[in-house]
C-alpha cells in the first residue's frame, strides 16, 4: 500500500550533541511515629547543539523538578499518602530542520506550524491514595486518584516539504518527515486500583483497573487543517489525546506447586483495553477489545520448559469512524 502522505524518501538526520547536568537533593523528616514529611529537588541544565547546522544551533535549557510527600501509617502495613510533583522533559531542536533550506523551512512551518526549536515540557501534578497489605500481607493493594497538566507538551507530528530542486504537486519530490512541535496545555485526572489476594500459598489472584482522562485545554494541530481533516486547528480543544485509552482493566490467576521435582507454575490473564483515537481530531478511533494470555510450565535452578499463547482475542470493535 502506498504512503497516504505522500512519497516516503530517505533523510539523514544530523547529529545532536547534548551536555547534561543536574543537582538533586532530598530531606526527608518523620513529624510523628506516623507522619512522614518529604521533600525532593532536582535542577538539571541541557546544553543542546546541532553542529552540522548551517549556521550551528545551540541552546541551553535549565529545568526545575521536584516532589513534595506527606504520608501517614494508618498501620503498620497501611499508608495514606498525599504528594505534589512537578516533572520536565527538556527542549530541544528538529535536527533535520537545521540543514534545510529557509524555503522547505518555511514549508515545514506553514504544514505544521514547527519550527527548528521547541520548548520545555512540564507537569504539574497531585496524587491522592491509600497502600499497603493486610491479613498477615494475604490482601494487598492500592488505590490512587490524580490530577494534573501538562504545559507546552511536545507533540510528535508527521510534515512534509518538497525536495530541492522538485515539485510541490508531485508526490514522488516530496519528503516526508517526523517534527516535534509544542502543543498547549493538556489535562489529566484519573483513578488507578490495583490489588491482590493470596487466597492459598500456591493460589494468587490479582485485579486492576484504571480511568485516565487525557484532556487537550488549549492547542492548535495545523497538520490536521492541511490534511483536510478538521476545517480549524483548535477544534481539538477538548478532546481526548490520540492513543491513550481511557479505561483499561486486567484480572490475573496464578497458581505454583511442586510437580515431579520441579516447580509447576500457571498464569491465566485477562486484558481489557478501551477504546482510542487514532488523531487529535477524535474522529476515527480503534474500539475496545480483550485478550487472554495463558502460561504453563515447569522450572527449577537451571532448566525451564514453558507453554504459552499470547494476545488471544475475546472481543473486539473494529476501527471506526465519526
């Protein structure tokens, strides 16, 4: 099948020469037998340069991350927890921008809207929940509620620009590459539970389930203006992001005892993954679907034999559009 953005051609991307150095530190101070204050701080500097630019490219990126952690023992095996983090990923440059011409520069631009540098990322997020294990560490789990965003979050996008010397209406002179580019603010809220149950010493059950809403508050995606899929670039302003499902499940029995000398094991998994969007646009979308996995075998200090099948489908909804 044919690229359906165009001809697919061969690009060497230039080489991209990073300098790190980061500074991290943490106090870490019990209030109580039962409350525990933390603090984490982390300053880390990115010199980033393309030498094979023409003229070369430099830039330095200095970012601030941390994490602040209350906890409190409601047990001895139990602990609730609150905590503030903020995150980064550093900038950088679309190396291959750097040895373009200004024309196929602005090409670039004009279909996406990137550009040779992009900004920091950073995520500011709070999490809420509960850990720990009872009945003599037969019941475990945890429980976790989240909210958060993402500022300037770098976006990966498919562009194109003619080759030098060729022509833009020809498909087979156009070339075909991947740019980063700052997409806006992003929000994020969830629930994430995970337990398990050791309902005998050979007999394992486990369980999880999560909501992840993956929010875009402000933005805009040129690429899918020029591609003739939205007739406005904000119009992805409150989607979900592309490819993350916003409900997912797993369920687990394992089993372990003692076969002829050996150790006999057995693993039966359940999948559930929920639908996704194959764009920002949020117009075509992959649907749900469940797999069971299932592992046999025996092992001991050397040898293990072991049957498996993987991803088997229990259901699925096929792709499907707006």
């Amino acid at each position: 099948t044919g690229n359906p953005a165009g001809a697919l051609g061969f690009n060497c991307r230039p080489i991209q020469k990073v300098e790190t150095l980061g500074i991290f530190g943490g106090l870490y101070f019990d209030l109580t037998e039962r409350l525990t204050v933390s603090g984490e701080l982390r300053w880390q500097n990115d010199d980033i340069s393309v030498p094979a630019g023409s003229p070369p490219v430099q830039n330095d990126f200095n970012d601030v991350g941390g994490r602040l952690t209350l906890e409190y023992s409601i047990g001895d095996n139990v602990t609730t927890f609150i905590n503030y983090a903020r995150g980064f990923r550093p900038g950088g440059f679309n190396t291959q921008l750097a040895v373009l011409t200004d024309e196929q520069v602005a090409e670039i631009s004009a279909d996406s809207g990137a550009g040779l540098n992009y900004d920091p990322e950073t995520l500011d997020q709070i999490e809420l929940g509960v850990k720990g294990s009872v009945f003599d560490d037969r019941l475990s789990g945890s429980a976790v509620v989240y909210w958060g965003r993402i500022s300037d979050q770098q976006f990966t996008d498919i562009t194109q620009y003619t080759n030098t010397g060729g022509d833009p209406n020809d498909p087979n002179d156009r070339q075909t590459i991947n740019v980063v580019q700052n997409l806006g603010e992003t929000d994020l809220a969830g629930v994430e539970l995970e337990g398990g149950w050791q309902a005998t010493d050979q007999f394992l059950l486990q369980a999880s389930f999560a909501w992840n809403k993956v929010e875009i508050k402000e933005g805009v995606n040129n690429t899918l203006v020029s591609r003739g899929i939205i007739s406005d670039g904000r119009d992805i302003i409150g989607n979900q992001y592309n490819w993350v499902p916003e409900f997912s499940a797993s369920a687990a029995a394992n089993y372990n005892a003692p076969i002829f000398g050996f150790n006999g094991f057995g693993r039966l998994e359940w999948l559930y993954e929920g639908t996704k969007y194959a764009t920002l646009a949020n117009l075509l979308e992959t649907g749900d679907r469940q797999l069971v996995n299932l592992r046999l075998g025996v092992d001991q200090e050397v040898y293990r034999v072991e049957f498996y099948v993987s991803n088997v489908p229990v259901s699925y909804t096929h792709l499907r559009a707006h």
